[in-house]
C-alpha cells in the first residue's frame, strides 16, 4: 500500500519515469522539475523508503534507478499509463501537423 501511496502523487511517477530505463543522478533528476532540489529530495526519499528506487552512491553523488522488480503489477500499469501518454502526444503532434499544412497557402504557378 505504501507503494500505490508513493507514486500517486504526479511527480514522484515523473521521477520513476526518468529512472525507469537510466540511472541518474540527484542533480540530473531535480533540473528536470521546476521546485528546489529539497523538494526533489523529499520525494527520492518517499520512492527510496517504498522500496521503488534503488540508490547508488560513488563518492559524493548519490544515483538513482527504478527498481521494477519490487514495483511488481505497479510496473505494468506504469508503463502502460506511459505508453498511452505517449501516444496520445504523438496523435497530437500529427493532428497539429496534418492542419498546419492544409492551412499554408496554395501557390499558383510562377508564384514563389
């Protein structure tokens, strides 16, 4: 339960994402987010005591990774919440393409 808790607040669900397939560090993970880097901090130790990253330290930079095995059915539902967010920004993406070029003018002949 500790676990479903940990990753239902939107930010920590961020974090797993970075760390889902790459190891990064604290520092990498906290300018990817618009709070200090205590509030980072906050929340890698919320997903670390859950058990759902794991933390490698060398030397004074501390490293973090999911730990999919100890997310168990969390995993999948992860990754697929992911992959649908993913694809509906694609789908997106394509719309907008698709409408930005039936609206560009038509150029008649000899016009450049």
């Amino acid at each position: 339960m500790e676990a479903v808790r940990a990753v239902a607040e939107p930010r920590r669900r961020e974090i797993l994402r970075l760390v889902w397939d790459a190891e990064l560090s604290a520092g990498e993970i906290a300018e990817r987010f618009d709070v200090t880097f205590g509030a980072i901090s906050q929340h890698l130790k919320v997903l670390r005591d859950s058990g759902l990253i794991t933390l490698r330290q060398d030397g004074r930079k501390r490293f973090y990774r999911a730990d999919r095995e100890a997310l168990g059915p969390l995993a999948a539902y992860l990754q697929s919440m992911w992959a649908t967010k993913l694809d509906t920004l694609a789908e997106l993406a394509e719309a907008a393409e698709r409408a930005e070029q039936h609206t560009e003018p038509v150029k008649r002949h000899g016009e450049t």
